[in-house]
C-alpha cells in the first residue's frame, strides 16, 4: 500500500518573544527561521535597540554609584599623572580634563551615553560586515549582508541578559571591573596593563553569544559549527589582542 503523502505545514512566523527565548535556549531553531524567511529589518533592530536601553540603564545606574565614580576618578587621575610625567600635558591640562570629565557629571553621562549608541551600533554593522566578508571569501557563500545582519543582531538578544548580571556585580562589589570575566581571578585590576585588558575580555557571556552567533553563521553559510566558531573565534581573537595590546579600538 503505496505511503500517503502529507503536505508539510507552512511554516509560522515566531513571535518577538519566542525569538527572544529561542536565542537563549535553542539558538539553532531561530536561525532556521531565519535562513527560510524574508529578510526582517525587526530582526536585527529589535535586539540592537534593547541592547542600547540596557547599556544606558547601566550608565546611569552604575556610574552614580559613588564607589564606582571615585575608581574612575583614580583611573583618570593615573592616566593623567602619566602624561604629564611625559610631557604630553600640564598640570593645569589635567585639572581642566578632569573637570570636563569627572565620573558622574552631567556632561560625563551625555557623553556615555553618546558612546554607548555609537559602540553597539557601530559594533553591529562593522561586525556583520566582518563576517559577510568571511562568509563570501572563506566559504563562497552567496547570502546577503542583510542575513548576515539579521544572525548577528539576534544574537544581542543576550547583551540585556549580560548588562544585568554584569551591573548586579558591579554595584555588589563597587567595581566597575567586578564583571563576569577571567579578570575576577585578578586582585586589583589596571586598565593601564594589556594583560587585564585581555583578561577582561575573556567574558563568559561574551563567549556565549560568540557561539550563538556561530551557531546563526553555519546556518546560513551551510558550513559546519566548527567552521564558523572557528571564523567567529578568530575575529574575536585578532581584534581583542588588537584592543589589548596595541590599544586599537572604540567604547569599553
């Protein structure tokens, strides 16, 4: 008796939430979604303006706090005292820097979060087209920019979940440094020494969504989770030594 076919079922459109949920569980159930949809704006623009309200919570939050204003101001006052041993500016320079600047102020928080838009935003898109490039070159693959956006802005579904856990830590623990990194296993912390800039990196959630981000990139390259972990891993790689070592880099 020949086998009766069923036509398969038309596949649903997920809700905001279950994308939400999805990301965080069952990442590779989303990206499916996503390598057999039409392109969705809501995709990547979603996460990117969540990712932005939780940084400025954070900003706000973490930066009234008066042990995290007086760490900064000791940082600043470090930075400042080495440049003007260098001859890179006077006294009178560093008073006025550290005027304009002082952790807390109202001019400090406008330009936070003036800072915390340009970095999310910036780091989005520079991304996204970091790894398109990846994809066409390394593996041929012939997706679109707008694809590779939309796998990369899910992933931030997990940065509110990173900015929580992170400010809970900073404000338990007065340290703006207190964050769910390799640089914990620090005593005290120099944002001056490469070695904790790299340690600092080395961030737990940050992993996650790296591989979260692999998982949405084998989908649509049609590659291997080896594959694109290990092209997500070596941009990650290369840009955090560059940010650690040779002080290339923007934001935090």
């Amino acid at each position: 008796m020949p086998e009766e076919f069923r036509t398969p079922p038309e596949s649903t459109e997920m809700s905001l939430t279950d994308k939400f949920v999805g990301i965080l569980t069952s990442p590779g159930e989303v990206y499916q979604s996503v390598v057999t949809s039409e392109p969705k704006t809501s995709n990547w623009m979603i996460p990117m303006v969540l990712a932005i309200i939780f940084a400025l919570v954070f900003t706000f939050v973490a930066f009234n706090q008066p042990a995290i204003q007086d760490e900064m101001a000791a940082g600043q006052m470090k930075q400042f005292e080495k440049q003007i041993a260098e001859g890179k500016m006077t006294q009178e320079q560093a008073e006025q820097a550290m005027s304009f600047s002082k952790p807390g102020s109202m001019m400090f928080m406008l330009f936070g979060s003036i800072g915390v838009i340009f970095v999310v935003v910036v780091a989005l898109f520079l991304y996204s087209l970091v790894y398109w490039l990846i994809g066409k070159i390394a593996f041929k693959a012939t997706v679109p920019y707008g694809k590779v956006l939309e796998v990369n802005g899910l992933a931030m579904f997990i940065a509110p979940v990173t900015t929580l856990v992170t400010l809970v830590l900073v404000v338990s623990m007065g340290s703006l440094y207190a964050q769910p990194a390799a640089s914990l296993l620090v005593g005290e912390i120099d944002p001056t020494n490469s070695t904790h800039k790299f340690l600092m990196a080395v961030n737990v959630f940050e992993f996650w969504m790296l591989f979260v981000t692999a998982v949405g990139l084998s989908k649509i390259w049609n590659v291997t989770i080896q594959k694109s972990l290990g092209a997500v891993g070596g941009v990650w790689l290369v840009w955090t030594l560059l940010k650690s070592f040779v002080n290339l880099g923007f934001g935090a």
